[in-house]
C-alpha cells in the first residue's frame, strides 16, 4: 500500500493514480479525476507537470503557486488525532476479542485431554465383557422365543 501524495492517507495501487515521472500515486478524488478517466503511463501529477517548461513565449505569464494538497477537497478536514483514537479502540476491541478466542481455545483443549484421559482410563476387557453378556443375553432370549 501506497500513500497518497496529496492527502497522506493509505491507498492501494489498484485505487489510485501513478505518477510516470515521480512514482507517487494519488487518489483519483484527490486529483479531481473521475473514476471511469483513463490515465497514460506517462500521466504526470501537477507538481511534476508545473516543473515541465511550456512550448513559446510565456515571459509574460504570471506563476500561480497551488500546493497538491490544496485541490483535495475530499480530505481537507481530516482529524488524525480522532483517527489515531479510533484505531486504537478498534485494537482494544480486536485485543478483547482475541483474548476470548484464546480462553475458548483453551477450554477445548482442557476439555479434549479429559475425554482422552476418561478413554486411555476404560478398560477394553471391560467394554467386552460388557458386550458378551449383551451377546449371550439376546441368544437365550432367542432360544427362549424358538
């Protein structure tokens, strides 16, 4: 993930536009740029584009100085002290969620070494024994019945 070079803010490269001569990727909305516009490998953002000279005589035109920040109108009033409080609630709240996956986890697994102790306690001649009288009661019942 990339940042933005007008906002600051995280975007993915997929979301944004590339630069062809810095590298740096912009938000489309930050650049007034709408979704649908298709954009040139060899697009230029507007402080790479203010730097490239003009074609004739331009001694008479007058410097506009305009920051790249500045056309963002999307992200002006960002409070990054509120969006630095939210995200960590946000972890507080995973951490909390995460410790009760952890005390599950750990019920569980108690939970399975008691029933593999309560089977490796069982006596399988027991089991069997237990199986034969069921055996030789249904067969005299049988003999009973004939």
């Amino acid at each position: 993930m990339a940042k933005c070079g007008a906002c600051g803010r995280y975007l993915s490269a997929t979301d944004g536009v590339t630069c062809g001569k810095c590298d740096l990727t912009y938000h489309r909305g930050c650049l007034n740029l709408s979704e649908k516009a298709k954009i040139s490998t060899a697009w230029m953002c507007p402080a790479c584009k203010s730097k490239v000279p003009r074609a004739g005589d331009n001694s008479n035109t007058p410097v506009k100085c305009q920051g790249v920040g500045d056309s963002s109108p999307i992200h002006k009033d960002i409070d990054v002290d509120l969006e630095i409080r939210l995200f960590r609630n946000e972890l507080g709240a995973m951490r909390n969620e995460l410790k009760e996956v952890r005390d599950n986890v750990s019920i569980l697994r108690d939970t399975i070494l008691a029933c593999s102790k309560n089977l490796e306690e069982i006596d399988t001649t027991k089991l069997e024994n237990r199986m034969e009288e069921q055996v030789h009661k249904c067969e005299s019942k049988r003999q009973l019945v004939n």
